[in-house]
C-alpha cells in the first residue's frame, strides 16, 4: 500500500514538474505580397485545454515589427493569426520540453473590397462592411489615374459628395458659403486639418502625392469628432513606409478646353507668350508655344525608406495654374515629411513627428463681369482678390501599446496659416489653432471595443478682416462597440465645451443646491448604430447620430467689401444643432471573376438653427436686414444668418464592379444620389423663388468613373450630372 501511494505521488510529480516548464514559440508575421511586418496581428491559442486554460497565456498580439511570443506548457496547439483585411489562417504545431519552436506567417490581403479596413467610422480599425454608417473609401491608385492634383478634386468624385466653391458638403448638407465655416470635418492622419479663423479646409495644402487611402464618412459624427462633423468626416491618411523603399516622381501637364461659345473667351490667340497671366507652367515657350489656352502643371515626388527602427516618409509638390477666369491664377509649393521611431528596448512603444509646409502666391475670382462675360472679372467689384502666404503644421505624437491590445495615445497638432492681400493690406491674416488630444483603447471580451478620449484645442486670429479673437475647445468622449455573433452595435457620447471670446456653449445641464443652480455649459451629442450580417455578403446596417456646430470667426465677424458688395458680420449669430438617421444595406457579388458591391441608404437629416449666407438690404449700423424708418443709407451684401430649421431627406445609390478582360484590368464605379433640402417653417425668403427648398443644391446628381490599366498605360474617363441648381 505505501508502495502505490509512493508510486502515485511520484508520478503526479512528475506530471507537474513537465507541466511547469513552458516552451517558447515566437516567429514573425508578414504581408504575403510586398513582405510587410504586420503590426497587431492576434495570435490565438484555439485548443487550449482545461490545465493550459487556467495556468497560460492564451493570446498575445505582434509587435511594430511583425514579431511576436508567447510561452506554452508542452503539447498540441492550433495557432491561429487574424487580422483585419487579411485571410485567417491557422497552423498546428507541437512543442516540448527544451525545444523552442519558430512560426514565421505570410498572410494575404482580401480580395474582397467590403474587406477594406477603415478607422474613421469608429477611431479603430475596422472592416468596411462592418461599420455602422454610410461610408466611402478612395485609395491612392484612384487619385493617380484621375490626376487629381488638388485633394478637392479627388473627393468631388465620391458619390453623395459636392466641392461647391472649395466647400465639401456631403448629401446636401451645405450650400454656398465661400469658404466659411464647415459641416464637414476634414482629418488629416485622424486630426482636424481646419484653419482657425474661417474653419474652412486648405486643399491645395493636403499632399495628395503621399497617402495611403481617404475615408469619407457621410452621416453626423460629432459625437466623436466634434463641433464640424454635424455633417460628416473626411479623413485623408498618410502612407507610411514599407520594408522596400520606394521613391515616385511625376510631372504633369493639362490644358483648360476653350469656352463654347466664343463672347466668352477673354484670352487673345498669343496666350501661349503668357501675357495673359502672372505665372507660366514649367516649358511654356519651348515646349508647349503650340497651346493656344491656358494651362497647368507641376511637379510631385515622394520617397519612403525604412532605417533600421527609423521611418521616413516624405514629399512635395511644385504646381502652376494659369487660371481659365482672367486674372486667377496660382503657384504653390509644398513640402512634407513624417517620421517615425520605433523602441528596440520597448518595442510596443513609438513616436513621431508629421510636418507639412506650402507657400502659395494665387488670386481667388469672387465676381464674373456679367452674364455675357463670365469668365471675365469686374474690376469696379474689385472680384479678383490677390493673395499670397503660407500653411504649416507640426504634429508630434507617441503610442504605447499593450500586449493585451490596449493602446495610449497622445497626438497633437500646431497648424498655422498666414493671408497676405498685397492690394489691400486692411485684409490681412493670421491663425494659429493648436490640438491635443489622448486617446485610450481596449479589447476586452475577445470582441469588444471600448474607445476614451480627451481633446483641448485653442486658438487665436489676427486679423483686420474678422478682428482679433481667440477660441478654446475642450471635450470628452467615449464609444463601446459591441458583437454578439452577426450582430455589430456600437453607442458613442460626446460632451463639449466652446469658448469664443466671451460666447461659450449654451448651457445643457443645471445642478441644484436649494434655491441656487450652477449652469454647467456643456453640449452632449450621442450616436448609435448597428450592423448585421444577414447572409456571408449581405450587411444590413442603421445609425443615428447628432450634431452640434459653433459659427465659426469668419461667419460670425467678417467685415469687408468687393467693390460695391459688402459681407457684414452677424454678431448675433446663435450655434446650430441636428441630427441624421439611416438605413442601409451593402450586398457584395462576385460574378465569374468580377467582384464588386452594391450599397443603397435611405437618410435624414435635421438641422436647426441652420446657419447660411444670405444676399440682402442691411443697415451697416445695426447689421439687421433694413427697414424704412432707419436713419442710414442701406448697403447690399452678404451675411451668415440663421435661416431656420432644415429637413435634408434622400437615397445614396453607389455600385463597384472590378475584374480582369485578359491581361487588361477594370474597375468601375457609378453613384446617384436624390437630395430634397427644405426648411420645415416657411418659406426661404432669400431664394429666387418664393419655395421652401433650399438654395444652391441640386436635387439629382449621378458619378462615374471606369479604369481600363494594363502593366505600362492607365487609361480612365470619369462622368459628373448634376441636375439645375
């Protein structure tokens, strides 16, 4: 008996003893294509048993440079590797005692284009056809073969989406307001990219030559990107380096068609002696003296390198545009660069540096002459406004991440820019806006995501145009995404504070103490969305989210005239908010070899309070619409006013279809998209008409672009309607 009770201990010792020695199994993880070390790629312990379950590490995640390791009692395991937009692939192997075992992986991308991974929709990584809301992506080979080299221009093709007068709108959600104020928030590399005094986006400052893909999402989003996304986002990302370094220079030429009808060509027939305009395009008289319209062209180049734990990217554009409209015309140069360090010692640490610098000498064409002449500028209207200057920005940032797939971030952002008017000083500029903000994400459940963060963002204007101010932004947000088998919800609230000059948000909460109340001056937006995937390739999908939007300095404080047209300010301009509801479904299909996709959204939108530029009579003391008892000689202008509450209803139709016809590739996109704006109480008494709908939209618009590429030629034709204004 003592006997088998000291045989049983000794092998129950035994046991343990082979049980407490972990075996090491590390390795590598690649893109299959280009060799690319993949970072966070999770590496999943499948079949652990119930003694391994309790007593080891059953995931972990790959490091900056694809590596990663995990120790494992001796035994069978199925590792399986899964990361977004990327095939899942699972690998057996078996460890014992003393012998460490390598797994290096390659895994390849997914052909499907639903696959696309995106962040903007909810600020992490994500599948397309995973997201809650409407949402597009243009990737850079889109821009290439369009030529686009203004950022405007790429985003004009996206169905559901107008550049009206340099002004993004997205579903109708914008009219016309010259460049001040904005309902779409523009992101660059996830932060905002919006000049301090008139809110507006820089296009030409955007370096289309370096980035990796743009996401454009088309429904409110404030409640995680704050006051401007009442309207939507679009978020242009840069392109970082790969393991091969890669250098692209292109040089480009393009020639503006002359008018159809000849009263309105103003250039003479020796245009190409350059005359006619301030600045030439690059070979204007040796080369190109045959061209007998005006012209553009530049030059881009970038260069992305790997150094050890060091990358480097980096870019830069040279463009002249001789103008179609007299006397408009534009020379810029531009220059970016983005570092990023990667610890050896701490290897799920990094941070970097973003910079981008472009100095710009154009004029910007306010006013045709006539309806007769429109390609002609009023000189009495002074409708040519030249102007020269600079944009920069300087973004510093660092990551740290967690083995269990927390990551900390903190990114921030100086973004300056400068307006000289050198034939009217009296309207010069400066801004500087500034932008911090910490971010902590999580994984928790396997499949949940929880998103936190916190933004501070001043700013300050020198300007004789809007008058000296200055502005604070402070919010805080949070966001739970959530999965239960086919099932994605995700909930999101957003809590902000502005303050511009003395006018800060109207406050949303009171706190009682007896008699007494403190008003907290606080605007809280919330949104919620779900998605679910009824078949392999069916997602169906509905959102709602508000909005909230302070005037910006240049709608609010704009002072100035063009001639006899006067833009007054509207200090009594009151914030406006909303809300935007959908349903959508995205089907994918695959016909033979050809894959492709089909989304259809139905939407609606709400905006009170909605503010827009208004042509009237005003009294140039009180800055109120005119009346006849006022003592003071009336002046006709522009003003940003409260128009009232606006109901934007819709379909947003879009379909892709990609495919090989023999060694020629194809890609296609069509979209239509039907807007009916109208303001909810009354009649829009600024319109031309006397009807509730709208200004400066248009209810009917339809996009196509086609590619046909081989190895060596690219050949496209791209298709804009849009139905009367």
């Amino acid at each position: 008996m003592r006997k088998c009770f000291l045989l049983i201990i000794v092998a129950l010792l035994t046991h343990i003893s082979l049980f407490s020695q972990t075996v090491l199994l590390n390795g590598k993880v690649v893109d299959k294509a280009n060799k690319e070390e993949l970072y966070g790629v999770n590496i999943i312990i499948d079949n652990a048993n119930e003694l391994v379950a309790e007593k080891t590490q059953l995931g972990t995640t790959t490091d900056f440079d694809g590596n990663y390791k995990i120790a494992l009692y001796p035994g069978e395991y199925n590792v399986k590797f899964v990361y977004i937009g990327y095939e899942e692939i699972t690998e057996t192997v078996t460890l014992t005692v003393g012998n460490p075992v390598t797994l290096d992986v390659e895994i390849g991308q997914k052909a499907e284009i639903i696959d696309e991974v995106v962040v903007s929709a909810g600020k992490y990584e994500q599948k397309l056809s995973e997201v809650t809301v409407s949402m597009e992506v243009i990737k850079p080979s889109t821009i290439e073969n369009n030529n686009s080299f203004n950022m405007a221009d790429a985003i004009n093709q996206v169905p559901g989406v107008d550049i009206q007068d340099k002004q993004p709108s997205i579903r109708s959600s914008t009219g016309w307001s010259y460049g001040a104020g904005s309902r779409v928030v523009i992101l660059m590399d996830d932060l905002p990219i919006m000049s301090a005094d008139a809110g507006d986006v820089k296009w030409n400052y955007i370096p289309v030559e370096n980035i990796s893909q743009v996401e454009v999402v088309k429904g409110a989003s404030s409640a995680l990107f704050g006051s401007s996304a009442i309207g939507g986002v679009i978020n242009v990302r840069s392109a970082y380096t790969t393991d091969k370094p890669k250098t692209k220079v292109s040089y480009f030429n393009g020639v503006y068609g002359a008018p159809k009808d000849d009263r309105f060509k103003w250039w003479a027939q020796e245009f190409f002696s350059g005359a006619n305009s301030k600045f030439k395009v690059p070979l204007r008289e040796d080369v190109f003296y045959f061209v007998r319209s005006p012209m553009y062209g530049g030059l881009s180049f970038s260069h992305s390198q790997k150094f050890d734990n060091i990358d480097l990217s980096m870019g830069g554009n040279h463009f002249i545009d001789e103008g179609f409209r007299q006397d408009e015309y534009e020379r810029r140069s531009r220059f970016n660069a983005n570092i990023r360090y990667r610890s050896k010692k701490i290897n799920v640490l990094a941070v970097g540096l973003n910079s981008n610098f472009m100095a710009i000498d154009m004029s910007d064409f306010f006013m045709w002459d006539s309806d007769t002449t429109p390609y002609l500028s009023n000189p009495t209207l002074g409708a040519v406004i030249p102007t020269q200057g600079y944009r920069m920005n300087i973004d510093p940032f660092i990551y740290y991440y967690k083995p269990n797939g927390s990551k900390y971030s903190l990114r921030t952002r100086y973004f300056g820019t400068e307006n000289v008017m050198p034939t009217d000083t009296m309207k010069n500029s400066k801004a500087h806006s500034y932008y911090l903000e910490y971010q902590y994400q999580t994984i928790f459940a396997e499949k949940w995501n929880f998103t936190a963060g916190a933004v501070y963002a001043p700013s300050t204007v020198q300007s004789n145009l809007f008058g000296d101010h200055y502005s604070t932004n402070l919010a805080g947000y949070a966001q739970l995404d959530v999965r239960f088998g086919r099932l994605k919800a995700n909930v999101g609230i957003r809590g902000e504070y502005f303050l511009l000059d003395s006018t800060q948000t109207e406050s949303a909460f009171d706190i009682s103490f007896g008699d007494d109340y403190i008003e907290i001056p606080i605007r809280p937006v919330a949104s919620v969305g779900v998605n679910y995937e009824a078949t392999e390739r069916t997602f169906i999908r509905a959102s709602f989210g508000q909005g909230y939007r302070f005037p910006s300095i240049a709608e609010k404080y704009t002072a100035t005239s063009l001639g006899m047209v006067n833009i007054l300010p509207n200090p009594r301009l009151n914030p406006e908010s909303g809300w935007s509801a959908e349903v959508g479904v995205k089907q994918a299909y695959k016909i033979g070899k050809w894959r492709g996709f089909a989304d259809l959204a139905i939407y609606n939108k709400d905006i009170n309070n909605m503010m827009e530029f208004t042509f009237g009579v005003f009294n140039p003391v009180t800055y109120m619409h005119y009346v006849d008892t006022d003592t003071v000689a009336p002046v006709i202008g522009f003003q940003s006013q409260n128009v009232g509450d606006v109901r934007i209803q819709g379909i947003d139709l879009s379909a892709s279809l990609g495919g090989k016809v023999r060694n020629i590739l194809v890609t296609s996109m069509i979209g239509y998209t039907f807007n009916n704006p109208y303001l909810k109480n009354g009649v829009d008494t600024t319109a031309s008409s006397l009807s509730p709908t709208l200004k400066y939209r248009t209810k009917h618009t339809v996009k196509a672009d086609v590619n046909f590429e081989t190895k060596r030629i690219t050949f496209g034709v791209n298709f804009i309607w849009r139905s009367a204004m």
